[in-house]
C-alpha cells in the first residue's frame, strides 16, 4: 500500500525516527497524515545507579541492572531527559491510527524500535519502517513495504548491553581501589587501551641501529626529455653479491636478524664510495612487467574514517559527526555499514557519471561488484555512497565546509569504484662495476609509468605514511638496454638510523581494531572518544599516545584479568555474539557461561555458549572476587633505572628515589604531556633535580592541615593536604584551599606564613558607599580588584594585601579604560586549512593557546603544545569543533549583591525608595526564575556525567 493510497482513506500514521534532523527531512517527503516525531536516540536503557532501580529490586540486581540469577533478565528504566519525550510520543500515538518505527536499519536501531514498542504499548497496528537513505523514493518505498520487528537483531543487541554491563560494572571498581577513582573497563576500550599501551612499550624497548648504504646517479650521456630522462638515480643493493642491509634487516634490539646482510658502517660505506669513483658501470639486466592497479571498493564506515583522517585531518569522532548530518539531510547513505556491496540503482548511477564526465574510454563493460572482506558483515545493508539514483555532483549540492569535503571524498571513491583499471608497466634496473679495492658493487633502481590512467582520473587512495608514494605517482627512468655503459656522476654515502614502530593514529587504530576483528566498525569512533576522555590516551599531533595512567591499567588487566584483554578471546566473543544474532546459539547459556564459570553450563547448553574451547569463557565473577592478590603499589610501579622508580598514584604519575622516611629520599612529579618513551634515565635524574616535588612547608595552625608547595601543570602553587576521609564528591564535599605563587616566589623558598597568606585571598577591602563588598583577588591574568561585576587591574601582587579602601576607592572613581590592546602576534602559522582553504595559526587566549583559520576556534588539548602542534593536528581540531556545532548558551545567575545593594542604599528618598523595591522585587522574581532554571539544567548535566561515568562503552 502506497503512502498516497492509505492517505486517500484518511486517519493518521505516526512515524518515529531517532534524531529531530531526520524527522524534519523525511516529512516533507511524506506529506499530509503522517506526523514525523524524533525519539531523540535511545528512550530507555539500564540503569546508571541503584536510585534508577525499582524498589522491588534488591541485592545485586540493584548494583548490576541486571538480575544474574534469574537468565540475566535485564531492569530498563526511562531516562530521565526523555520523559517528556516519551509523554509526547504517547499523546501522539492516542491520536494515531497506525505506528510506522523508522529507526536506523542496524542492530542498535532495532533495538530502539523494540523499546519504543515496549514502553508505548501501542494499540494500533505497529510496522518496522526501514531505509538507508533519506531519499523520496527510498521514503515512500519504506512506508510501502513495512516488515515485522527482527527479534533476533533486538536478542543480540540486548545481549551485548548486558555483557558489557556486566564486564565494566564487575571489572571498573578493581580498578577504583587498586589504581585510582572513577576509572573504567570495557570490553573493546579495555583492549584498544592495550594495543595502545603494547605500542608504547615496543617504543620504550626500541633500540635504534645505524647502517649505510650509497647513492649513485648515472648518466646515458643523451639529451633528455620528459618521456626519456637522460639519467637515473640508484642505491646500492649489493656488494660481491651480498645485499646490503637495509631498515628491514633490524629487530627492536638493533641488532641485525640475519648474518646474510652485509652491515656497512660509515667508514667502509664512504671508502667504497671513493672507490667507486673513476668506476666505468654496465646496466646488467633490465626487468620489464606490465603494471595494473584496480580501484578500490566503495566506503564502509571504517575506511571512511580512515580516508578522512589521512586527506581531511578529521578524527573517527568528527568523522562520523559530519557523516551523521549528511545522512540526515539526505545527502548519503546510512553512514554504519561494514558492507562494500552497491545496489544496482547505486551502480547505474555512478556508471552514468563515468560515461558523462570521464567519456566512455574510462567506463568497464560489465558492472563491478565487490566482495565483502569483514567476517559477519550485515550485507543487507549497502556501502556508503551518494543517495538517489541519479548521484549530485559535489558542486550541485550545495554544501559548504566539512560536509562539502566529506560528500566529495565519498562521491569521488563511488564513483571511481566503477572505473576502468590503471594500466602501464614498471621497470627494475641493475646497474653493476667494479671498484678499485676490486669489489664488485651492483645498484638498482625501480620505476613506473602509467600509460592509461583509468580510475585514479577520479579518485588515488591516501596513505598512513607521510612518506608513502601514492598509487598515482609515476618515476620514468631511461631507455636503457643490458650491457649499456653509464656514466657515474655522482656516488654518496648515506646513512640512516632505524625508528621505532610509529604510534598508532586514530585511522590506524580502527584498522588494526578491524584487522583483528575486535569490536564492531560502528563502534570505533565511541571507543576512540572514549580512551581520549577517560585520560588513557592523548594526543601528540595525529599520534595517539598513551598516559602513565593506561599502563597502570593495562597492567593490572593483563596479570590478573589476562582473558578479558585477550585479542584472540575478545574476537572470540564477537564471533559468539554474532552467533547469537544469527539464532545459531542462545543469549542466556552463553551469558551464564561468561558469568558464572563452565560450571554453570552443562550438556546441551555448553554448546550453545561456546565453541567447544574450554578456555573459550570463564567465570567473570570468580575473578573479580579475589582481589587480596593484587597488590596495588605492585601494579602501578614502573623500574625507570639508577634506582628511579616510576609510580602512578591517585593524583598523578611521579618518579622517586629510595624509602620514603628515609635520608636521601626523592620525589618529583612528571609532566602529564610527557610520552612514557620520553622518560628516560636521564630526564628522571633532571626531574628530580629540579624543586618539583611536593616541599612540605608546616601545619595549618588554625586547620591542624599540613601545607606544601607543588609544581603544577599551570605553575607553582599551594595547598593543604586534606584527612583521607574528608568527603571530594556530592553536596557535602571540601575542595581544599589553593593557591598560585606570586612571580616574585619559589618552591624551593616560599615560607608557610606566605601560603597561608596567599591561601587567604581573595581578600575583602571593605564596602562602598552603597555597601557593595570590594575584594581583591590574584587570576590567571595578574592581581585584579572586583565591586560586583567591575574588575580593576592592580599594577602588582604586593598590592593584594596592602592596599587600602581609600586607594581601591581611589581606582574606582577613575573612568574605567576601554577598548583593545594591540592585537599579538599569532604564536605559530601552521598553513591553509583544507576546509575553510583560510590561514590556520595558533594564538593565545584567554583559556591559553589555541587553533584558529578567522571563523573557528579550538583550543589545544592535552599533549598539544604550541612547539609540536603539526598542521594536520590543527586542521583537525578545527574539524572537530565544526562538527560540534556553536556552543550553547546558557543562562546566568542574576548577581545577588547589586539586588542587596539596591535594598541597602543609605540616604534615599521615600520615593526612590519605593522605586528601588519595585525593582528589586522584578531583579528576585527574575533570578529565581533563572535559579531555577540554571538548577534544572545543571540537575540534567550532572545526571548525564554520572551516566557518562557509571558506562564504560
């Protein structure tokens, strides 16, 4: 039944979608007696806390949202932010005659629809709507031919919520009290984390090797043209018939793998050069093969993020951001797709293209199709490409900044899928003399030619190596025949040193993650956002590198967790969780198997729960309940060398030397940007060299607390160490006193009478005639006097505590100065940004340094500096900060001193008195209107960082 024909009988059809974008696209292909409303994502889930439970829940049901004992039956509560959404659905589908479920066509998307049905109960016939893209047609198509709920789609999802609710629930709070608070384990972040971690520790392990090797440029004695040069540049590949050793021929040790390489140092490399000299050479044999390169298979969601991040700077997070919007508006397909298949729709259209803009030479006779190369690949579901059947050019679109680049990126690499091979041959050359030592020396040198250009007219894949050549580059070398002499113009020695593995960058995380089969392409860019905000992981440039934090985790995990951050056991279990998906096995045995141990599975069950491995699963619970062996300081304790130990306590990672206690003991904190490669024995040493420590300065007289001198990550400061059990969170907590020194203070000399006085700012000055409080407080911008919302700026930190009301009067009854200084100088030019195709520098600010191209600011993060900052790194947070979006605004709080001050006012009329209270009954009405506003929101933002943190995935 057409849309048009069920509107023609009339009644209402109510169709949900999840996001409000979506919703307002799809309506207007829709029309009349369909009312289009968003569930705004996901309307219920567990529980993020024991208050969520219903009160006929006890025990661990309370704690787990799950009740294990009774087939891990899952308790889902309404989120608190979508009761008013919920009660709108509701009121609407009262006035509706029919239900259409429109959510995402994936896993997660069913199981939105089942919950949907589940919380609205629906009296009216209920259809499960589905599309990949939001496209009239595609629309209209999906109202038309409804299916039924996938129960097996919802039973599979709902089986990975409660694993990973188990697994994060039973595994984060061992790490609470071995490591530090409000850490968190999961499933697939957990082994990320590791991966991370192992790439770390091969760095640290890396010793570098030197080797040699030489360069000839030879000479045909022609006159060259651009497609015959007149010479070609060589390297050495052997001497008397020994290769010479290259990059590839070293361990992480330095040592060489083999003794079949010949190792040159720099003295016999640049003695063979000079030998070499006068040598007359030969070209001793010529290899000719035709060459032919494919084009490659249209996007899925992970080589989408991946060719993101190599030619736009974007992050998986930004990627997927962008993609989200351009769904939504109609622009692509649905962006979560592990399939590389094109519906024949799809492949007419990018055909099409081919034929109108590239010609008929460029278009293959028969259609290509790719196979999937993901294990389990749903390829019901198609690749991302451009929606409709007819594709819009980039230019036709519309669209600007990010969505622009990333629609022209997909356009491009779908288009191109369905383009002729490369075709043209590539040529090995070797180039042999003797020298005069009568060493026999032979060089080689490659080239390649593209005679027929085909796919890569529109479309050259990019590299994860900045010094990778690209498919498209071609290196002509000469004509030459066997047995032609060459001349030697000129032999260098060269010498390299070996480098340690690179470190992982977003795009080669998520292929590593899908290499190994681990977690789901869906999920990467979560799970990346993740391990960034949890500190496990920051960023150095596109590098991603892990904290002293992660090691301490990973360190625990791995000795006493070892199977939950097994590669092999964590794909394992996406195999079974497929299984399921596919009813080839049931949810609750393999549930209990994971939970409770074999023992709890038997016979028939213990089919259905594994694949016969016993070491496949254990008992998640058996393990986490004994943690007598761990021993916490073992843990996070790291052998730096010389009797340096590094530690990561709950405040931070440290080196020290020697017992505390004891004569000659030393400590000093390390920086939190610092690479764990980067502490060396001898950075450690300069470490605690310097007055970085914590210099305990005495008691607190009037507190009992005592008080120290710290290096910050902002400067040297004070503060008072409060008793272990002063409450740090929740209504009753006590943040301690702290403050910055002055310029003019050191660690090594600051007194306990100077903390305590610096700790006692701001100080009050006295009131004004109108009885406004007058203070006098130290910022991150210098010494500075405040009256309500008016600052002064004092000329220096002495003056904190030395001056007077009369002065600070003084100061208030000149005219305060305005306008801008002279704009400074920008820190750093990093180039043109690929979006915007503006200058992009970095500027200090108000907040510190940061990224700007003249339209978007972002601000630096952990592990970027003004020094190492890269442009790449640049353009991507710049990418990032697009794809958030402007800021929201909120709303302030009324200042209530200036409503008391008007209360106050001395010598007023009774007139002026009667006009002041009017007003200041409007200012009271007003700010607590927006009390309770600013009290509601921040009640929503601090149920959300709660959930946040109670979820580990």
């Amino acid at each position: 039944m057409s849309p048009t024909s069920e509107t023609a009988h009339g009644g209402r059809r109510l169709v949900i979608v999840e996001s409000p974008a979506k919703a307002k696209t799809i309506k207007g292909y829709l029309g009349p007696g369909y009312v289009v409303e968003a569930s705004v994502g996901h309307i219920r889930d567990l529980p993020s806390g024991a208050a969520e439970v219903p009160e006929k829940y006890t025990g661990e049901v309370r704690r787990l949202g799950v009740d294990v004992e009774h087939d891990f039956q899952p308790i889902y509560v309404v989120n608190a932010d979508k009761k008013a959404q919920v009660k709108k659905l509701k009121e609407l589908l009262a006035e509706s005659d029919e239900l259409f479920l429109a959510t995402d066509e994936d896993r997660e998307g069913e199981a939105i629809a089942w919950h949907l049905q589940e919380v609205l109960k629906p009296k009216v016939p209920v259809h499960r709507m589905v599309f990949h893209e939001i496209t009239k047609d595609a629309i209209r198509a999906a109202v038309a031919n409804p299916r039924e709920l996938n129960q097996r789609m919802v039973d599979a999802q709902e089986t990975r919520r409660i694993l990973d609710r188990l697994y994060g629930y039973e595994v984060s709070p061992v790490l609470w009290k071995k490591v530090m608070p409000k850490l968190s384990a999961g499933r697939v972040q957990s082994v990320a984390t590791r991966l991370v971690v192992e790439r770390e520790r091969e760095r640290i392990a890396f010793r570098s090797a030197e080797y040699w090797d030489l360069t000839g440029t030879f000479s045909t004695g022609r006159a060259g043209d651009p497609s015959d040069p007149s010479s070609l540049t060589a390297r050495l590949a052997a001497v008397d018939g020994k290769r010479v050793a290259q990059g590839r021929d070293f361990g992480a040790d330095g040592r060489l793998k083999s003794d079949s390489v010949l190792h040159l140092d720099e003295a016999n490399a640049r003695a063979l050069a000079a030998s070499l000299a006068d040598t007359r050479f030969t070209v001793r044999s010529v290899e000719s093969k035709p060459y032919r390169r494919s084009p490659y298979a249209p996007f899925r969601t992970t080589t989408l993020q991946q060719e993101a991040s190599r030619k736009l700077g974007f992050g998986a997070k930004a990627t997927m951001q962008v993609a989200q919007k351009l769904y939504e508006n109609g622009f692509i397909t649905y962006m979560r797709t592990d399939s590389t298949v094109l519906s024949d729709t799809a492949v007419a259209a990018a055909r099409a293209q081919v034929t109108q803009l590239y010609g008929a030479d460029y278009l293959p006779e028969k259609p290509r199709v790719y196979a999937g190369k993901v294990k389990n690949a749903q390829e019901a579901h198609e690749a991302i490409r451009p929606s409709g059947d007819r594709f819009r050019t980039p230019a036709e679109t519309g669209l600007t900044g990010d969505q622009f680049k990333l629609y022209e990126l997909i356009w491009k690499r779908t288009v191109a899928s369905q383009m002729k091979d490369a075709t043209g041959n590539s040529v090995t050359v070797k180039i042999g003399g003797g020298s005069a030592d009568g060493r026999d020396a032979e060089f080689s040198a490659s080239g390649k030619t593209i005679t027929f250009h085909g796919f890569m007219k529109a479309y050259v894949e990019g590299a994860d190596d900045p010094n990778a050549e690209l498919d498209d580059r071609e290196r002509r070398l000469p004509q030459v025949a066997e047995g032609d002499a060459l001349a030697a113009e000129e032999i260098t020695a060269d010498g390299h040193a070996t480098k340690p593995p690179a470190r992982y960058t977003e795009a080669t995380l998520v292929k590593e993650l899908e290499e190994r089969e681990i977690g789901r392409p869906s999920t990467y860019a979560s799970i990346i956002g993740t391990i960034l905000d949890r500190g496990y992981v920051f960023k150095k440039g596109t590098a991603l590198v892990p904290s002293f934090l992660s090691f301490a985790v990973v360190n625990l995990l791995e000795k006493h967790f070892g199977r939950l951050v097994d590669y092999d056991f964590t794909a394992r279990m996406e195999d079974d969780l497929d299984r399921i998906a596919r009813g080839e096995a049931q949810s609750v045995p393999w549930l209990k198997r994971f939970y409770f141990g074999e023992g709890d599975v038997s016979g028939a069950a213990a089919a259905d729960a594994g694949n016969g491995d016993g070491d496949h699963l254990g008992g998640l619970k058996e393990l986490v309940t004994d943690l007598g062996a761990i021993d916490a300081r073992e843990i996070s304790s790291f052998p730096v060398g010389d009797g340096i130990v590094l530690r990561v306590g709950r405040y931070g990672a440290y080196v020290e030397r020697g017992e505390r206690e004891q004569e000659g003991y030393q400590k000093a904190d390390v920086p939190e940007d610092l690479a764990p490669d980067e502490l060396t024995v001898e950075y450690a040493e300069e470490l605690l060299a310097r007055p970085s420590g914590d210099f305990e300065l005495g008691t607190d007289p009037v507190s009992g607390h005592q008080i120290v001198a710290k290096a910050g990550r902002y400067g040297p400061y004070v503060t008072e160490i409060l008793p272990e059990d002063t409450p740090k969170t929740g209504k009753n907590a006590v943040k301690p006193r702290t403050a910055s020194l002055f310029k003019t203070m050191s660690l090594d000399t600051v007194t306990l009478e100077e903390a305590l006085q610096l700790m006692s700012l701001p100080r009050v000055v006295g009131t004004d005639a109108e009885g406004v409080e007058i203070t006098a407080q130290n910022g991150r911008y210098g010494p500075y006097l405040k009256k309500g919302t008016d600052s002064r700026s004092l000329t220096s930190e002495d003056q904190l505590f030395s001056i007077t009301l009369e002065e600070a009067l003084a100061i208030y009854a000149q005219p305060k100065q305005r306008g801008r200084a002279a704009a400074k100088p920008p820190l750093k030019e990093l180039g043109t940004d690929p979006v915007s195709e503006k200058p992009v520098v970095v500027k200090d600010g108000r907040f510190g340094p940061y990224v700007t191209d003249g339209e978007t600011n972002a601000t630096l993060r952990t592990g970027d500096s003004v020094e190492t900052i890269t442009p790449e790194r640049g353009y991507e947070l710049l990418a990032e900060k697009r794809a958030k979006g402007p800021a929201k605004k909120t709303a302030k709080k009324a200042p209530a001193k200036k409503t008391a001050a008007k209360k106050t006012a001395a010598k007023k009329t009774a007139a002026k008195k009667t006009t002041a209270a009017k007003k200041t009954t409007t200012a009271a009405a007003a700010a607590a209107k927006k009390t309770t506003a600013a009290k509601t929101t921040a009640a929503k933002k601090t149920a959300a960082k709660k959930t946040a943190a109670a979820q580990p995935e």
